[in-house]
C-alpha cells in the first residue's frame, strides 16, 4: 500500500509532527467491515457508553474500551492494513489494541469539542502509542479533526473536565498539571493542522498532541471510528484519579475488566503489556 520510502516519511512526520494524514487507507471492503464494527459498538453499550457535553443541542455520544467488543472488531483489525500502518510507523514489529472508541454527532449545530491530549486520561507513555481516526461520513476540512504540530513533545496539560457550562474547566487538581492554553483565542499563534476527510481515509495521531473537534452544522451526522495502538516502547505512567479518568467511564466495576483498567494498577514505568490487550502484530 506504502512504499519504503513514503513509509519512511510518514515515520519522520508522525515523529515530529505527532500527526500524520493517511488518505484512502481504507478500500471499500474495510469500510463495510469498521461500519459493522461502529454499529456493534452503538447497538450494545459499554461501561464507557455515554452523551458528551450532556445539555447542548444536538446528540454528541461516545462509547469506548467496551471489554467485550473485540470478538465484534477482530476480523476488521487483522483482515485490514491499520495495524500494519501503525507497525510501520512505530518502526516495530509488534502492535496491540489499546481499545476502541465511536462518537456520533447528529440532529443540530453542535459546539466544538475542547482543546485536549488524549494521553493525561490514559495510564500510559512512550513513542509508541498511536490513534487512528476515520470517519464514515465525508468531513469537510472547516469541520473537520485539528491538531497543534508538535505539541505532543511539549507539556502535558491538565485535561479537560469536558464540562458542558465551563470549556476551560480542567479535571484535575490544578497544582498538579499545567492548564491547557488558550488556544481558541490566539489561534494563529498556533500551527494547526487539519485535512478534509472522505470515509477510508484516516488520521493517525500520539495521543499526547493538543487537538479539538471543530463543531458540527445542523442535518449533518458525524460517525467516528477511533482505534488505539500500542508498540514496545509503551509504558505505565500513573495518573491522578487511581490512574483513570471518571470521564472515561472505566471507574465502574464492568468497566475494570478492561486491561486498561488492569494497566491504571501497575507500578509507574512498568512495560505497558497486559495478557488481554489483543496483539495484532505478528500475528
């Protein structure tokens, strides 16, 4: 699908960038298969199941790392190229499903989704960590995922509350993380990144690098697929909350059957492995 040499390219450019624009990764087959995937997820709830932002017009919903769906997800994950992609891009020979995400917005102008890194809610770190994100419907560029180049080698922030009446509202205690910049006011001291989007096309990104969702328009549905993966330079960083962020729903008991959870436990610099993370590669 790559030649070395673009492969190559996409390595340096997800090194430095933290984000990474792979268009038509996904052939028509695949799309079939992560719309099933998307469905399985919507018709069948997890302990991360849940509206964002609940209040505002318009449905926003996301569920994730649900420890049942990997029977739902297998044949999409090793029958299509994203855990190859992801290993290249690593520069490792091995990759695994951190867990699986689906958003959905729809039925009104719906306001943007914060500033954000994914990484503070995770128990985790290292180069090797990775999100790939695909939409099922078209995305024009205005509405599309934004990115801050290069902030994933920065700071980490103090995460977002996600709280629907307060954006800057962090999660944390403040004396532990920085607060998150004020990006949305001084937006053009900011390299931002971001690419219209067709369903197969897909934007692999660390989850450490700054990004938001621009909002979406009235009687247009947004349905997102995001995958996470990990290769061998993944470890465990602990994190305030016993490791896990309430917003992320793996607080609940079902929710601490999911190895991310079992992750949130073990010592700080541990290798982040866990028997039940599903290995993709080698198969």
């Amino acid at each position: 699908m790559f030649s070395h040499d673009h492969l190559s390219a996409l390595r340096t450019r997800f090194q430095e960038d933290g984000v990474v624009f792979l268009p038509g990764v996904l052939d028509a087959r695949a799309l079939q298969l992560a719309s099933a995937c998307y469905e399985w997820t919507l018709n069948n709830p997890g302990p991360g199941a849940g509206p964002v932002l609940l209040g505002t017009p318009g449905t926003f919903y996301q569920d994730q790392a649900n420890p049942d769906s990997y029977a739902a997800y297998r044949q999409f994950l090793r029958e299509t190229p994203l855990a190859d992609v992801a290993g290249e891009i690593f520069g490792c020979g091995n990759v695994w499903l951190m867990y699986e995400q689906i958003w959905l917005k729809d039925g009104a102008d719906t306001r943007r989704t914060p500033w954000h890194q994914d990484l503070p809610y995770l128990p985790a770190s290292g180069d090797h960590l990775m999100v790939m994100w695909a939409n099922l419907d078209p995305v024009e560029k205005e509405y599309s995922l934004e990115f801050i180049r290069g902030s994933h080698r920065g700071p980490l922030y103090n995460p977002s509350a996600f709280n629907p009446d307060d954006e800057a509202a962090n999660l944390f205690n403040p004396a532990e993380w920085p607060p998150i910049p004020a990006i949305e006011q001084a937006r053009d001291e900011f390299p931002i990144l971001s690419w219209a989007v067709q369903p197969g096309d897909v934007v692999a990104f660390h989850p450490a690098v700054l990004h938001g969702g621009a909002p979406t328009r009235a009687g247009v549905r947004r349905r997102t697929l995001s995958l996470r993966f990990f290769g061998d330079d993944a470890w465990v960083a602990t994190r305030p909350h016993d490791g896990m962020a309430n917003v992320d729903g793996l607080k609940h008991d079902d929710g601490g059957r999911h190895p991310l959870k079992k992750m949130a436990q073990a010592p700080d610099g541990a290798p982040f492995r866990h028997e039940d993370f599903p290995q993709l590669r080698p198969l």
